[in-house]
C-alpha cells in the first residue's frame, strides 16, 4: 500500500545531508440540500493501524507523511516535519491543500499549547456584497467559486514561517528539499487524484491548469503517470531561500493578484497590498473538560470546529442515560438519534454566532459561554424521545439577539497533518484551499513553467447572503480584512489530571469535520477503540436538518428506527479523510482513513 519511494529517500539524504549541518536551532433558517461530499469518494482501502515507539506522522499521502518522516529521523521538529509535509502536499495532492491557501495549526510543545491561524483573509476592497447579484440575490455556489471572486490572502506560508520561528530546529530552507525534488523529478498521479480530476468540471476551464492536469484530448493524466511541476519547483525554491517575502511580494505576488483580477467572467478584488499586509496570529487554544478524565483542546473561532464537536459531545454528557454502547461494531439507532438532536442544537448555535472573533463579540462577552455546563444542561433539556426537526439557536449567558442566522451553506478540499516527535512536541494541523481544487485558478508564480500551485476559494466559507429579510446581518458575512468562518478542527487530548498529551487528530469535510471528529473521539474514549478502528465506524452527520448515514455501513433498521422517531434520513458517501496519533502502552498507536489515501509513519 505504501509506495516504494527510493528516488525520495536518495534525493532526501543528499539534501538533508547538505543542508542539516547548519543547524542550530431565532427559528433557523431552512437548510439547503446538502451534497453528501466535500471532496468525492475514492473508495475503500483498508488500513492496518500503525504502531510506533517514538515518532509518527500521519498525513492524506504517502509521499507527503514520508517527507516528514525523514524530517523527524533527520532531528527535525514535529513543526519541521509539518512544513515538509505541507509542501509535498501541495505537489501531490493539489485539489486539498497547498501554498494558496490557508490552514489551523494545533502545537503542543510539551508546556505550552499555541493556535497558530493563518487563515485566509477578505481583500481590503472586499465588502459585505461581494457575492450578491446585481439584483441583491446571493450568487449560486460554484459560481461564486469559479474564479477570482472567493479567493482569500492566503495564509498558510507565512503561519508556517512564524510557527517555524517559535518551534523550528532545522533550517527552514532543509524543509522545502523534499518538495523541491518530487516536483522536479515528478511524482506519479495517484488514484484520488486522477478521480477527482476526471469528476471536475470546472478546473478545465482554467487554461493553465487544463494544460498541465489533462491531456490534449481533455482526459484527466492517468493513475501512475509521472508528473513534474517545473514552476511549483521554482516558487519552492525562492521560498527556501529567501523566505516567505518570496511568496508574498515580487513576481509570484504580482502573478496571484493578475489572474484574481483578470479572470474573464468572475474577477475578484485582491490588490498586491492585501498580500504584502498578510499577518498570521498566535491565538489562545480553546479547551473543554469532557467525560471527567480528558481535556480536548482546538482551534477557538474564527473556527467553529473545536466549540461545535464539543458542544455536541458536552450535551450528549448532559443527557441522563449514558451514551449506549455499539451494537455490532456501529453506533445504535438509539445513539444516532441523540447524537443527531445534540448536532442539531450545535449547529444552530454556530449558524447564529460563530464568526472572526476581529470582527464579531462572542455572546455573552466569552467563547465559553457556548461550552458552559450550565448552557449545555438547559439545551440538552431539549432533546426528546422524537426528532425536533430543527432547532433554534439558544441564548447562552443571556447574550442579546444581534445576528441574523447564517443559511445553511456548502463546505468543502482540504487535509490534514498530525504529528509527534521524540522530544514532546506534538501537533494538528488542518489545511485548505477550501473546494476540491479551489478556485480553480493555478498560478505558475510568473514563472511562465508548467504548473504552479491552486488559488483557494476560502471567502465562501463567508455567508454568501449578508443579511436577513428584515435587515439584520449576519455575524459571518464578508467585511475587509476579515478571516471566513472555518469548521476545521485540528484537536489535541490532553490527560486531564497529569496534563499529559493522549491524542493528536483531525479531518478535512467542510462542516462534516465537526461530526468526523466527534465520531473519532467518541470511538477512542467513550468506546474505547484504538485509533484505526475508530476512524473506520462508519461516518454520520447533521447539520441541523436530515440525518446522513454513510451510505451501506448501516442495517436497514438503523434508518426505520431513526425514521420512526421522527427523523429525515438519508444515505451518502461522507468521504472523511480522518487522521487520528493516540498515546497507548507501548508508544504511539496511529490510524489513517480507509475512505482516503493517508497513511502513518515513523520510528
Ligand atoms: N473550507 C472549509 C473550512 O474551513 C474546509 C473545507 C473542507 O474541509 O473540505 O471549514
């Protein structure tokens, strides 16, 4: 399952033997029909489970968790081996992640606990209308998408160079080595990848990304061709070099600025000055006590993930029987049914209230608020024996109605990283250009080469209708300088007696991930699986509205018994992409996603 990767390990030990030695260092709104996927299936792989001793790094692609692996054998920091990991990322799995766009790193540094957020941010000249009509009616979808409309400053760079500064030992230009070769000497397409190219429609409209990801004929490059990325390879470079100024400013800065503005029927408004202004922000990690024993701590808004997982988990604790044990190896309709009433609940709340903190009051003058067992209490309260259909925001700490809720909206490619290294340090980081392939926009940096790397379309994660019918606006909307709401939810479980770190996890899923992440902790800690039999229960979500259930992982009679009570229920294929390192006896005990390309590797 694990390709065999000689060419990497040579081209890995001549770099990083050259370069190494320098070191030093009110009613909701109605929901939307909700596609079932952020980025489309590929199938099942089973996964074995990984056990190791000291170090691991689990991450959505071999080459790119191998690039960290051979970062963390070479002394390298988990925050080293992040950087090598995102950047190989980017070459081999473009529709995720990449330098144009943004991501949430969780860091552990075995005393201190960092929220490093680079986030994408709305350009200066972006305003609330951004995506309204010239009639004032919110654009479709993927016709905000498509193009240079949604395209945030991306932030990941330069949230990496900054996490590097604070927890980097090897030098910074030792970490783009990896990346460099690959897209110099090329690597061969994998089977995702090649699927999710034949399934889009849109990426091909893009010139440069039609010449570089399909053949003449339109088809997709095939599973196994060997693909190099001559002008990825050159931004590498110059980004090794001369650090982040290499991305944000000059040729590569004027490059990303063009095609956002002169895209023929969709330009957006980034100036260069949005790009050079760029500031990653060190926040305070939000933490929440859950089942007595564990902390879990995440990313605290502009991300919903870590308040919206916990409001759920918190609430089913409040709820008098406990959590019912599984039945055959699958949550329970009785299960399913409490845990789609408590989603429910949540994700009215995160529709009314969560959004860039820059921006936005949280209720009742404190985040916590939304997690306070008090709060909780009242509105698990509201759960019965039949589904509520939908529910409506509560009002925690008494906070005044100021928003209008946001609609239900889609989510979608992204990717994500966990790491521990030998000394302690341990982190999550979760990655996105938002859409599989983003704005479908690749830039080749200026550098007139094959390739490049894709533009995110991170500013429809913003709600598209800035505003109620009576006026009243809605906390996530568009305003310049602003970061979008985010369900991303890189999380770390800390032993809550002793402080000691138990788990590093995280999935990519637009809003799914909030669900994909209770599921994981749920399967670790309440029913005491390890950490690939957990990620493999099968997947359910709510957001508010119908029940999916993953499509075939379920009885018949699990869905009579969830509709019997009340509930809309249907089927999908719910693609996680979950990542999952836990603390056992004997070391580190890893698991990678079945329904995605991931694997765990280390020492
Ligand atoms: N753009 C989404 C977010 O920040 C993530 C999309 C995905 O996970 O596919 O929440």
């Amino acid at each position: 399952m694990i390709p065999s990767l000689p060419g990497l390990r040579r081209a890995l030990g001549l770099s990083l033997g050259l370069l190494v030695a320098a070191c030093t260092h009110q009613p909701s709104p109605e929901p939307l029909p909700r596609p079932s996927q952020p980025e489309a299936a590929s199938g099942w792989q089973a996964k074995p489970g990984w056990q190791l001793q000291r170090q691991a790094v689990a991450a959505a692609n071999p080459l790119a968790a191998e690039a960290g692996r051979q970062i963390l054998a070479a002394g390298g920091s988990a925050l080293d081996a992040a950087i090598a990991v995102q950047m190989v990322l980017g070459l081999v799995e473009p529709q995720s992640s990449g330098l144009g766009g943004g991501a949430f790193l969780l860091h552990w540094d075995g005393q201190r606990l960092d929220a490093w957020d680079g986030r994408e941010t709305a350009p200066q000249a972006a305003d609330e209308a951004l995506f309204l009509t010239a009639e004032g009616r919110p654009m479709a979808f993927m016709e905000a998408v498509v193009g240079g409309r949604a395209v945030g400053v991306p932030g990941v760079l330069k949230m990496l160079e900054a996490a590097h500064r604070a927890h980097g030992r090897l030098p910074w230009a030792t970490l783009f080595a990896p990346a460099i070769e690959l897209a110099e000497q090329g690597f061969a397409v994998s089977p995702r990848l090649h699927q999710l190219l034949a399934a889009d429609a849109h990426l091909r409209r893009d010139p440069a990304a039609a010449a570089f990801y399909y053949r003449a004929d339109g088809s997709p490059l095939p599973v196994g061709h060997v693909l190099r990325n001559p002008a990825l390879a050159a931004v590498l470079r110059d980004i090794a070099r001369d650090g982040s100024a290499a991305f944000y400013r000059g040729a590569v800065a004027r490059d990303i600025v063009r095609r956002v503005r002169q895209h023929p029927g969709n330009p957006g408004r980034l100036q260069l000055a949005d790009l050079q202004g760029y500031r990653p922000l060190r926040r305070e990690a939000l933490c929440q006590l859950w089942l007595a024993q564990y902390r879990v701590c995440g990313f605290p808004p502009p991300s919903s993930g870590l308040i919206t997982q916990m409001q759920i988990l918190g609430l089913l604790e409040q709820l008098p029987k406990p959590v019912p044990p599984l039945e055959d190896g699958r949550p329970s309709a009785e299960f399913l049914h409490r845990y789609s009433e408590a989603a429910k609940l949540a994700f009215a709340d995160r529709a009314q209230y969560l959004a860039d903190p820059d921006f936005v009051a949280p209720p009742a003058g404190d985040w916590r608020s939304l997690l306070a067992p008090a709060y909780l209490k009242q509105r698990a309260s509201l759960i019965g024996e039949r589904s509520m259909a939908n529910a409506s925001h509560g009002v925690p700490g008494g906070a005044p109605l100021a928003w209008a809720p946001q609609a239900d909206q889609e989510e979608y490619g992204t990717s994500h990283i966990s790491i521990v290294d030998a000394r302690g340090n341990a982190l999550a980081m979760t990655s996105s250009i938002e859409q599989a392939f983003g704005a479908r926009l690749l830039s080749d940096g200026g550098s007139g080469l094959p390739g490049g790397f894709l533009l995110n379309n991170q500013l429809t994660d913003f709600a598209l209708a800035p505003r109620d019918d009576q006026g009243r606006p809605v906390a996530n909307r568009v305003e310049p300088g602003k970061r979008p709401r985010s369900s991303m939810s890189p999380t770390l479980v800390f032993d809550a007696k002793g402080g000691r770190l138990l788990a590093s996890l995280g999935a990519p899923g637009g809003a799914g991930i909030i669900h994909f992440n209770a599921k994981t902790l749920l399967g670790l800690y309440q029913w005491q699986l390890d950490a690939q039999r957990a990620i493999d229960l099968p997947n359910f979500t709510n957001f508010n509205g119908p029940t999916v259930l993953e499509a075939g992982r379920f009885p018949p009679a699990t869905l009579d018994a969830l509709r019997a009570r009340g509930h809309q229920v249907s089927e999908g294929e719910l693609p996680s992409g979950l990542q999952a390192i836990q603390r056992n006896a004997r070391g580190w005990f890893g698991g990678a996603d079945p329904r995605r390309e991931g694997v765990v590797l280390g020492e």
